[in-house]
C-alpha cells in the first residue's frame, strides 16, 4: 500500500487486528526485513511497517534522511490509519528512529523494543547501549539478548 506523508509517496503494509506495534528498518534495509516478524504478531496485533524516504518502494525525501524525519513519518502513518499508540520496535537505524520517536512523541508510545546494532557500536554510542539495556531491564550487555523475548512479550 502507499500513502503520502508531507509530499512524499511512502510504501506501507499492515497486518492483523489488535495493540498497535510500528517496526522500524535498518539500513540499507525495508519493510520486508520485518516479514517473519509481521506474520508472527498479525495474529494478535495490528503490525504496522514501511519503507523509509528513499528505500524500497519510498520515494526519496529533500535533502538527506535523518532519525527525527523516520519518527516524524511513523507518527504520520499511525495518524493516517487511525492509530493512537503503539509499541515501537527498531533495529539498527531503525532503532536510533525509535529513539527518535520516543523524544518527538512520547504520548504515542505504549513501548519500546529495541533489536540488534547497539552492543557492537562501540564507545562512541555507549549511550544507545545502556539504554537498550535499561529498556530490557538488564545491567550487563551479554544479559540484552537473553532478556529481548521478556522484553518484547511484556510490551506487546
């Protein structure tokens, strides 16, 4: 499906009938990185997911592609389907998006659930790091995977 967020024509899918979770890609990635997981979540949730500006089947946006500007269109995508709030999941670049989303519209998050791309990034995003485990309720990176189906089973 495509819709049109502030001028630009972005490729969507939604599946199932439930909470509202929006999934967010990595680079150089799309929509479809989150198949398996739609398909496993459409049971019980509304799974909703799109290609950012300049991936898959989104037209580019002007100028370059920043975190703030994939939140702003999630928001976007959730108003044009009449979603209030949802869990926000990201992995990788989608995941510094969630990030984003959770400062820009923190009334229209029901949680978060972050995926891979933040333990192996190095000092310089330590930050991201201890906050992915301060989300998962972990102290130790090795402790983030173990806990992520706690995590996720306890948002959606």
């Amino acid at each position: 499906m495509k819709t049109t967020i502030d001028g630009i024509e972005i490729e969507y899918d939604v599946r199932g009938e439930g909470p509202a979770v929006l999934l967010l890609h990595a680079f150089p990635l799309g929509l479809f990185t989150w198949d398996a997981q739609a398909e496993a979540l459409s049971s019980t949730h509304r799974v909703v997911r799109f290609d950012a500006r300049g991936f898959g089947g989104s037209a580019p946006g002007k100028g370059p592609l920043a975190m703030e500007r994939i939140a702003d269109d999630g928001a976007s995508l959730l108003d044009h389907l009449g979603i209030g709030t949802a869990v926000v999941g990201g992995c990788s670049m989608g995941g510094y998006a969630a990030f984003a989303f959770v400062r820009r519209h923190p009334q229209r998050l029901a949680g978060l659930v972050l995926d891979e791309g933040f333990e192996y990034l190095g000092e310089r995003y330590a930050t991201g790091s201890r906050g992915a485990r301060a989300i998962a309720g972990t102290t130790s990176p090795s402790s983030t995977a173990t806990a992520s189906p706690t995590l996720i089973s306890g948002m959606i």
